[in-house]
C-alpha cells in the first residue's frame, strides 16, 4: 500500500508487515516524541522515497535527500587498496 507523505520518513511493522510514510521534498515535521510537544518544522533537507522492485528480491526503497551534498568519494583506490 502507498499513500500521501507526513513530512517526515517513519517506518513501522504494523499488522504483520511495514508502513512507511515518505519524507517530504519541502520541510520536514520536527522529530518530538514528547507527547504535549507542540507542532512545528523544520528546515531539514529535502528527500523523496524511491521505489524498486526486482523479481528476487522484491520491493526495495532508498530514502534519498534532495540536493547537492557535494562529490562522490571512491573507496578504493587505483591499485584497489581501501582507502581509510
């Protein structure tokens, strides 16, 4: 099941498997657990959920945020050394 989003990414099990709802591509709800916490939000990054479905493994989905968060950094070098 997919539905809207909550401006916050939440995974739960429920009923026996996972609910999930998306992170939002704008602001974020603030992550308050405290029960008389008042509502507000946050200016946290971006992000959206992508979807995959591959026939072995099934559903998988990637929280990814939104942004330039600078380059992609090898693990290994030329010789294939790991790179600490």
């Amino acid at each position: 099941m997919l539905c809207g989003h909550l401006h916050r990414h939440i995974v739960r099990r429920l009923g026996g498997t996972l609910a999930m709802t998306a992170p939002s591509p704008a602001h974020q709800v603030t992550l308050d657990l405290d029960d008389a916490a008042a509502s507000r939000f946050r200016m946290e990054p971006p992000a959206y959920l992508l979807h995959w479905w591959d026939p072995a493994q099934g559903l998988v989905t990637h929280a990814a945020a939104i942004g330039d968060h600078g380059p992609a950094w090898p693990f290994f070098d030329a010789d294939g050394k790991l790179i600490d």
